[in-house]
C-alpha cells in the first residue's frame, strides 16, 4: 500500500515520493504482463502441477510390451492391462523372478528380467519366462559375473557384463541355455547401450567403442565398428527410425546410418542424451521422442522432440521442446515444471490395443513411474 506522508508542522500534504509513480505504474505493468501471459515469473506459477505419490517409485527400468502388455521393473514387477474395470492401470505382480528387478527386456517371445541379490551389485542374475509367471535363471560361467544392461533386437537378448574387478567389460547374449560371450575385452568403460535390428542386420551399440552390425549374434564377435560410429564413442543408444539407425551421444551428438557407415548429423552444445527414444505418432503426426540431460540450468531434463515425416522418417533432424506446434504436450510451460525437471530412462507410447488413450510414460531415473494423462505430466499412482 502506497501512502501518502503529511509533514506534522504543515496543514498541506507534502508532493508524492518520487518513486511512488513509478511503482504504481510498474505494478499495473505486471499485472497486464501477467495477464496476458508474458510475465515469464506469473506464467510459470499459473502452470505449476501438484506433484502426485508415484506407485512405482525410484528409477523403475525400461518400459517393455510383453503379450499385449505393458511391464517395467523396479525392484518388483508391474504389469499395465485391463484388470475389469475396462481402463489399463499398473499393478505389483504377485509372481517375479528371485531377487530385486533392475532391468527388463523383451525379445517377444520371451520377458527377461535383470535382477540383484539386495544390495550386492555383484550377485546378479538373468531371467527368462514365456508367459512372465514361470522364471529360469540362464547360466553364466563367463568371467563376466556382473551383469548390467539389457536388450533384445531381432529375437535376441544381449545383456552388458563386466568383471569382478570392474576393469573389463563384455558383450554376452542369450544362445536359449546360457549366456555366451561375443565380444569381451572392451575395457573399464565398454558398456552396452543398445540394439536394434534392420532387415537381416542386427546393430548394437557399445559405449567407448562404437556401433556393430552382422546378420547373427555370433558374427558380431568378429564385427568391426561401423565407419563413423566410433567417431564419437560416448553413444548411449540406438533405434530403427523407418530403415536408418539414428544413435545419440553423451557428447551431444546425433549420428544416423545404416551398415554403410555413419555420419554426424547435429551436435547441440551442452545437451547431453540419455540413450531414452521412443517413436510417438497421433493423429498423423510423427515424432522421435530424446530424453536429454544438461549440465546446468533448472528445466534442463526430460525430453526433446524431433518431427518426423508423415510416414514416420527421418527428415531435417530439428529437436525441439515440447509444447511447440504438433506435440505431446498442449502446454510447454506446465511440461517444464513437470517432468522437464526430472531426467528420463525410458519412454514408451502405449499401443492402442492395450490403452485406447495411447497413454505416454516415462521412467525416471530416481523419482519414479510418470504419464501424461490429462494434459499434464505427472507420477503414475
């Protein structure tokens, strides 16, 4: 309240402060700024979203389809459907492989599950189950004993390991009894960050070594790095875009191609990328989903967006924030005080046939299970 100052030895009012004209104008400034949604401070407040309690809390795993399902671990295993009351939600299943669940992956045929004995990072196990009731533990004999990182591409499971020691780091995947090495000797940094399959081509990517291809899991083993891919070795995962295998960096960097080789197509300054991609599609419009992770600022997480074209390719490799034009989300502010504060493991659009909505998730890495639902982001209940 601004009042006025009566001088006691005068019966005038003395003139108003100086700065009292200012300040009234300047708050009527910020009023009609903030009304009409360009005062960046009252803009942000309008679209802050009350946090919700996820059900699936700390860093759940990757978000697999399983037998027209939905599943993602963390330390438990939830499974999304139709439990009859006609709408999909999450629940804890009563049956899951011996241990705690860290990771899962699917080959389609089978769910595999990564788990550990408590906190010891050293006893771990792979799981497989046909029907995600029955589990059987696959056999490694490898001096490889840690397991970390699991994948599938083309009927495939391959999962990254290193040695006790954390000195040596290999590749091993699933020959249907065991698991068997096909690449070791990639050294303290050597792990596995992806897979992917196009046409008879099975692609993997290894961190500080590059991008593999061969037609089976056994020639990889003798697979050299494709030209390109191991110009910058910080990949951190790959996906099938429409024939083109697009990989990002932990160096800010987006590389495309196939087995001919790849090259450098953007390099975005200090936005690094998780390895979290994901393609999304409603009513015509594609986009490849980036989960992303900056070195400074506030709403500097979550995810990026890259159009694609009307049949799902690849096209000018443009990232933008959510929010803009076509998009995931109709509000980029209320995106940013929500999950652009958090960084994304996984993302996964629901199909169709599971989830009418097609609802979009994300596994964070240490703040749970999120989807958005209702035109806002925020951790699934």
């Amino acid at each position: 309240m601004i009042r006025r100052i009566i001088h006691t030895h005068k019966k005038t009012a003395s003139p108003r402060l100086p700065g009292a004209r200012f300040l009234i104008l300047a708050c009527i400034a910020v009023l009609c700024f903030a009304a009409c949604g360009q005062n960046p401070i009252f803009y942000e407040i309008s679209n802050e979203v009350e946090p919700k309690e996820p059900l699936i809390k700390g860093a759940p795993s990757q978000i697999v389809e399983f037998q027209s399902k939905l599943y993602v671990g963390r330390k438990n295993l939830y499974v999304y459907e139709d439990i009859g009351n006609g709408k999909p939600e999450w629940t804890k299943m009563d049956v899951k492989p011996e241990g705690e669940v860290h990771d899962i992956a699917t080959t389609g045929s089978h769910l595999y599950a990564l788990t550990m004995d408590g906190s010891d990072y050293r006893s771990t196990k792979l799981w497989k189950s046909a029907d995600a009731q029955t589990w059987v533990a696959l056999a490694n004999t490898t001096e490889y004993s840690v397991l970390q990182g699991a994948y599938a591409a083309g009927g495939v499971l391959f999962i990254g390991a290193r040695n006790t020691g954390n000195n040596d780091h290999a590749i091993l995947y699933d020959n249907g009894t065991s698991l068997v090495p096909i690449k070791t000797g990639l050294g303290s940094n050597g792990r596995l960050t992806g897979a992917a399959i196009e046409g008879p081509n099975l692609y993997i990517s290894i961190l500080d070594a590059g991008i593999f291809s061969a037609t089976s899991a056994a020639g990889l083993a003798a697979a050299q790095a494709i030209d390109g891919s191991d110009i910058s070795q910080l990949i951190t995962g790959i996906i099938n875009v429409q024939g083109t295998i697009l990989a990002v960096t932990n160096d800010e960097k987006i590389y495309a191609g196939t087995t001919a080789g790849f090259s450098q197509k953007i390099s975005k300054g200090d936005m690094k990328f998780t390895g979290a991609l994901a393609l999304w599609e409603k009513n015509g419009t594609h986009l490849l989903l980036l989960g992303i992770d900056y070195q400074s600022g506030s709403y500097t997480y979550g995810y990026r967006e890259m159009l694609l074209t009307s049949t799902g390719e690849l096209s000018d490799y443009t990232l933008r924030e959510p929010g803009e034009d076509a998009s995931t989300v109709t509000n980029r502010s209320r995106y940013r005080s929500t999950l652009g504060r958090h960084v994304v493991r996984s993302l996964m659009q629901t199909p169709f046939a599971i989830d009418p909505e097609q609802t979009l998730f994300a596994s964070t890495q240490k703040d749970g299970l999120w989807s958005y639902r209702d035109e806002e982001w925020n951790a699934e209940e």
